[in-house]
C-alpha cells in the first residue's frame, strides 16, 4: 500500500523546489521510497487528469460546457474575466461590511493557513459560517449567477483592509504542496467572485501586473475570474494583487468554486438563465395603449362565455381550492396581430434589438386559490414577452415575484391596461403565493430575437 507523504518529506520536496531542482527527478526519488504517485504529483505542482486524482468518495466534475456566465468577458487578455457594475445595491454594501466588521480575525495565506504581516495585511470574516439568512441569500445570487452549484463552492468570506493594508501578488489557485494541504477530495479553485462593498477614497486597486490590468474598486461591483485555463490547467496569468489603501477603507466579500463536487447528483442545470441578456434589470412596467385595451375589453365582453378550462402542461398552475386552477378564452386572429404590432417597437427599443412575434395567448383567468409554479419559459420561442393585465376581481393584490440579472427578488403587481415586459426565457419567474380573490385575467404576448 503507498505510503502517505510525511510533513518532513513535505519540507524536503520544498526546499528542492526552491533550490530549483528537477521536479521529475525528485519525482523519481519520491516513488522509490513508495509514496503514493497522486500525492507526490500534486506535492510537486503536476496538473493532474480527473482519471488521476484520487478518488476518496464519488465527486462531480465541474464541466464549463455546462455553463456559461451573464456578463460581456473582457477582451483582449489572457484570461477569462469579467467586471459586472451594480451587482450589489448600496444597502446590501452597507450591511455586508457591518457583518464583516462583527466577527473580523487576521487574514491568513493558503501554506498552513498561517499569518504573514510581511504579505497580507487585511482581516477575514468567514461570512458562510454565520447562520444569517441574508448570507444565504447572497451566496444563493452568487451561485445562481456564476452558474455553478454551490456544493462546489467554499464559503463566502469577507476581507477589510484599514490603510496601508493590503496583499502583495499572489494566486487564488493552489500552489505546490498547498493543494495537498487543502484538496479535501474537491481539486483545485477553478472561479473566484469577489464584490467591492464600498469606494476607496485612493488606493486599493486589484492589478493582474501580467495582464497589465488594474480595477478600481466600486461599491457593488462584482469581479469574476477563471483561475484555470480552458484544459483545466493553472493560468498564472491570474496573479493579483490588493494595491495598499492609501487613503480610507476597502472592504470585499470573495467566494472561491472548486473542481470538484462530493455532494451533487451528476446533473445538468436549467440552463435558460444562460442565454443573452437584453436590458439591464431584465422586466419593466409599461401601460398599454388605451384604445387597444378597450378594443380588447369590447371584445371579452361580447364572448364572456367562450372560456374553456385550460389543464396546462407539467402542471404549473395548481390550487387547492378548485378543480381546475385556470380558464383560456381565445382570442381572434386580427387582435392578437393588432397586440403584436402595438407592442412590438416599445418592446424593441427596450431590449434594444429587432424583434419577431411568436406567440399571444388567449386570456387566462387565474381561478380561486391559484398558484403558478416559478419557472423560466421556452428558449427557443418566448425571449422578450409582456404580461397584459386585463382584469382582476381580488381580496389581496397577486404579485407576480420576478428575479432580476442579479437575482434579487422582487414583486411586481399590475392593474388593468398595465403591461410588464420582461425577459421570460431568462428570468424566473411566478405566483407562488396562492391568489386571495375569484379571478386574476392576463394576455401574454411573446417575441424572439430576429437572429
């Protein structure tokens, strides 16, 4: 059976690495005293295959075909970066750095967790340890937008740096024998995704010196970074640094991916949330043009009998207080193109790109009890839609609850002739809340993109 690899022979393989000896020939020795072969390689700095990294229990492997982040990538540097402006509003700043400043403790450096004053200054807050539903509300936006499950994730923490503070170049990955101190069977840090919580009054800046690249820090602006190249090999054009603070404070809150997974089933996502943004929140009130809610109104009243019960598929719509949750009534063919046309340059130029009717529903009336299931719509067909609210007969407003691009939750509620647009493939989207009131009636009209 090999032999585990002793902290002396940890300190021998060092202390080689830095006299610059060849890592194969060390490699050699290390085998020959019987060392397992996967530790020494990762001892000495080896990338390994999946096939090769040992397998203690059974992980998911973090796939990038699986995902794809919500952000235009930086251009022109070797490395996958992105600069996300207004990802957290001020309020969530501001209570984030009082979190922080509660429970701060010296900021460590990965080789034996210890505290080096001579190359990082700052202090840490281990915000994911904090049982705070706000945190979890947080690393479920962090997750959700990276788009990689949080079981690959570590917990979120929180540095602060006073002036003169910072920490001098140094890479998320992991480093010779740090990866053997820190694996725990889930590899190497593939994503960081760190948040500037408040302007710094000068200094602080976050500088890639080999990509000759430097970010200013901007309360709520998110930075993400692949650590790793495109065949999961180290970048080492990722090395960074915290510049000093000179003048003020700095505070950020960092949350690392691994990968590896010991506790995700081998699935793959709803990727819907990945296809392209169109607009900078992603939903937007609008009223609809007057006479055509009348025309519409008109139309309802002389056809009031026509609803039939609509069973609708996967079972999105349920109540437990009726049988059949929602009702359709058809609309004619000249009034749904008179819908489409009416809306569609509004709708252009808020998704600032051509557009190509798809689909207008028929009204749907939301029965007693309703409750309509979150969920993202068609991807290939219902991209940018309007909601069209026509009546409402109700004890309680509905709302709809609509996330955002940076998946805050918000609740959106309409009155009659009141349109929502919103990008229906992207967000999710629904009416969990059981509806309090007899009958909630809406048109929904859908478009995609021309290309």
């Amino acid at each position: 059976m090999p032999k585990e690899l002793t902290q002396d022979w940890l300190d021998w393989i060092f202390e080689n690495i830095q006299r610059g000896c060849d890592r194969k020939e060390l490699l050699d020795i290390l085998l020959k005293e019987g060392f397992d072969p996967q530790l020494c390689k990762i001892a000495l700095g080896y990338e390994l295959s999946k096939n090769e990294i040992k397998n203690k229990q059974e992980k998911v492997f973090l796939n990038p075909k699986n995902f794809s982040i919500s952000a235009d990538q930086i251009r022109d540097v070797s490395a996958e970066i992105y600069e996300i402006e207004g990802f957290l509003n001020d309020d969530e700043c501001n209570l984030l750095i009082n979190k922080i400043k509660s429970k701060l403790r010296p900021s460590t450096i990965a080789t034996s967790g210890i505290y080096d004053d001579s190359f990082r200054t700052s202090s840490t807050c281990d915000l994911g340890n904090l049982e705070d539903l706000f945190m979890q509300e947080i690393d479920r936006r962090l997750c959700n937008f990276i788009g990689i499950d949080s079981s690959f994730g570590e917990i979120v923490q929180g540095q602060h740096y006073l002036e003169n503070q910072e920490f001098k170049a140094h890479t998320d990955y992991f480093e010779g024998t740090q990866l053997l101190e820190h694996d725990g069977g889930r590899g190497q840090r593939t994503y960081t995704f760190m948040i500037y919580l408040n302007d710094v009054i000068e200094g602080g800046e976050t500088e890639f010196p080999k990509l000759n690249k430097s970010f200013i820090p901007k309360k709520g602006t998110a930075l993400i970074w692949n650590n790793l190249n495109e065949d999961g090999s180290l970048n080492s054009n990722t090395i960074h640094q915290a510049h000093p603070v000179l003048k003020g404070e700095k505070t950020v809150i960092t949350k690392w991916f691994r990968q590896a997974s010991l506790t995700l089933d081998d699935k793959t996502d709803d990727l819907n949330k990945h296809i392209q943004t169109y607009t900078d929140e992603g939903f937007k009130k609008e009223q609809l043009d007057a006479d055509l809610f009348n025309e519409i109104k008109e139309y309802l009243a002389l056809h009031k009998d026509d609803f039939y019960d609509e069973f609708v598929e996967g079972n999105f719509i349920q109540s437990d207080k009726v049988d059949v949750p929602s009702r359709l009534f058809e609309l004619s063919d000249e009034l749904k193109n008179k819908i489409h046309n009416s809306l569609q340059k509004p709708m252009e130029a808020w998704s600032k790109t051509k557009l190509e009717p798809t689909f207008v529903y028929g009204i749907r009336d939301y029965k007693k009890g309703a409750v309509l299931i979150p969920h993202r719509d068609r991807n290939e067909t219902h991209i940018i839609s309007a909601i069209i609210n026509i009546d409402k007969k109700v004890e309680k407003d509905w709302p709809l609850e609509i996330d955002d691009h940076f998946y805050r939750r918000h609740e959106v509620f309409l009155e009659p002739g009141e349109v929502l647009f919103y990008e229906s493939a992207r967000l999710l989207h629904g009416r969990p809340a059981p509806l309090k009131g007899e009958s909630y009636s809406n048109i929904f009209c859908h478009y995609m993109p021309k290309h």
